[in-house]
C-alpha cells in the first residue's frame, strides 16, 4: 500500500486506541494509522527487495517476458456490498476477488503471477474492519489458489465517494511463449478449464426474490463461486507448454469471451451443446427453482475466470480441459451446434 511520507512509521497505540479503531472507519484515521492496520494481514511481499512502505516496490525481475494486467472492481457496477434480502459482500469477498481476476489473467497467457500492487478508494464511512478484511481476503486468495510466486508488494490508499478496488499484477513465462487469443486456426479442437456457469448462478440466486436458503447446499456453492471464484492457475501453464494455440480468462461469458478468440484469429468458433451439458447439468436444480434455463448461465454468465484455448487437433487435451467445441473457417462468429446464440454475456458498458 502507499506511503505517507509524513508518517511513514506507525506511532505508538494504546489498546484502548486499537478499541475504537475497530469499531470505526476510515474517516477516524489518518492514512498511516490504516496502513499500520493492513499491511500486516498480506503477509510478506515475498521475491520483492523492497515491499509496501516505500514510494514503490523493487522486484527482482526474472528471466524473460514480463506479464502485465490490470483490473477494476467499482461498487454498485461489480459487486454491491448490500443485496436484496440483506446480504452484506464481505471485504473479504472483495478481496478475494480481486486477486482471483488478476491471477486468472496471467494463468491466461500461459504465465505465473509473481506480484501484486492493489489500490483502495474509500469513502470515509467505510468500516476500518471491512478494510482489514479485504486485505485478508486478498492474502487467503493468493494462498488458497496456489499462487505461491506472488505476492502483495504495495499500492495506494485514497478517499472518494465510491468504494473502487485495482489490483495490477505482474508475471513470468517461465521459458513458455504466451499463449495469444489469435492464434486458433481451422481443424483447431476448443476446450474450457474450470467451470462455467456456477458465479452466474450464484449472482441469479443473490439478486432474486428467493431467499438463498431456498437453494440449500448447492445455493451457498453457488454464490461461493460468485463472491469468491477459484480459476484454474496450474491450468494456463500447462497449456501454454501442451501447445495450446488461443487462450483467455473467461471472464465476460463464454460466448461473448469466444467471439473475442474468433476475432482476433479470424474464424468461425462452434460450441458443442452436448459437451455443455456437462456444465449446466449440476445447475439445474437451482435454475428450476428460478424458472431459468441453466445453459443461459453456461453460455452467458461470467466470472468463473476458467480458461478457453484453442488446441492443434494432434495435440493432446492437458489434464482438467474438456473439449467443448471446435474451430472452422469462416467470418469471426460463435455459433452452437452451427446455429446463432443470442447470448452476449457481459458488457462493462452496456449495464
């Protein structure tokens, strides 16, 4: 996190200090005194000579290509923290999330991420405790993923009148050639890592007007996968290394993510509805109690933040890929089973 270059050391603090600060917010401390509070739940900024305290980060760079992205979650536009019925998004879930989305665009190139530098706008009113917890949760996601070459190495804290939260992470290739959304060509076999569908579900169930114990078991999985989402970080490696030739973090929907392969390869992506199944059949139950068809979740639902590639048809489909469809020449489209979808899956701009 950012510094304060006039109270870059944390000043003595009494217990009954430490008390109200707990109990208040953001606009009770200085910037320093919050600092003080979060920098020791991210654990330490492993692989950095220099982490959070200073005017940046020193990373010791590896060998070979840097992998750079950078993501956004805004209040009100990518999560809420009070839904209908009363359920509160945690800072932990926030967290979570933010680290899971930036992770799963490095895994996407095929790289492994090896640091993250996180800002935090914050209105005033914001509980000190909700602060603390998104910092937990973002150390518990890049722990609990496997993302063990990286780290939280700094940031910036900031007021304002939304809450915002933008991580950029970095990565190596490890001597593996990034995997690019351009290079899938006829004959070409498409498969998905991880899971489609389910963070869908899960955000259907927190904005419907059922109550989520409605859904049970399955329910409270289901909007685990939305608020806390677990992409497949050993998977991007080891495509890159099988030979895969297009791959993206399916994070928008798989067909609105397809269509963006299908552009920048220049081909026609079939989806197979069959293979599909294997994903909207478990979601079932829940779409039923919604009156929705759960292959909507499947083709149309985003933040699973599994994988798509594209695979030569010699290649053999690494561990975790299923084959969900197929490559064929043509204008840049995504049908299934050769037939136009009107699934567009999410748009930052168009809700």
């Amino acid at each position: 996190m950012s510094h304060d270059p006039h109270n870059g050391v944390a000043t003595a603090r009494s217990p009954a200090d430490d008390a109200r600060a707990r109990r208040g917010t953001v606009g009770d401390v200085s910037e320093g005194e919050l600092l003080a509070r979060i920098l020791p739940l991210l654990g330490p900024a492993s692989g950095a000579l220099v982490g959070p305290g200073d005017d940046a980060a020193v990373l010791v760079p590896e060998a070979g290509p840097l992998v750079v992205s950078m993501d956004t979650l805004v209040e009100d536009h990518d999560f809420r923290l009070l839904r209908p019925g009363g359920f509160r998004t945690t800072g932990y879930d926030v967290g979570w999330k933010s680290a899971a989305q930036n992770l799963s665009d490095v895994n996407a190139m095929g790289g492994v991420a090896t640091s993250l530098v996180v800002s935090l706008t914050l209105p005033s009113p914001t509980p000190i405790a909700w602060v603390e917890d998104c910092a937990r949760g973002l150390a518990a996601a890049i722990r609990e993923l496997g993302a063990q070459s990286c780290s939280v190495v700094g940031g910036d804290l900031g007021g304002g009148a939304q809450l915002v939260i933008t991580a950029a992470v970095t990565g190596a290739m490890r001597g593996l050639t990034p995997v690019l959304r351009s290079g899938a060509r006829a004959g070409h076999v498409l498969a998905v890592a991880g899971t489609l569908g389910r963070a869908a579900a899960g955000l259907a169930i927190l904005e419907g007007a059922r109550p989520p114990a409605d859904f049970g078991q399955l329910g409270e999985e289901l909007i685990a996968a939305q608020l806390r989402p677990s992409p497949p970080l050993a998977a991007g490696p080891v495509a890159a290394g099988a030979g895969a030739s297009a791959m993206l973090d399916i994070s928008d929907g798989l067909v609105r993510d397809a269509q963006r392969i299908a552009a920048a390869s220049g081909v026609h992506l079939d989806l197979d509805p069959a293979a599909l199944r294997k994903y909207s059949g478990p979601l079932a139950p829940a779409a039923d109690l919604l009156g929705v068809d759960p292959m909507d979740w499947v083709l149309g639902g985003g933040e699973d933040h599994g994988l798509l590639a594209a695979f030569p048809p010699d290649v053999l489909l690494p561990p975790g890929f299923t084959a969900v469809g197929s490559v064929r020449p043509g204008k840049p489209q995504v049908t299934l089973a050769s037939q136009a979808t009107a699934l567009t899956g999410w748009d930052h701009f168009a809700h």
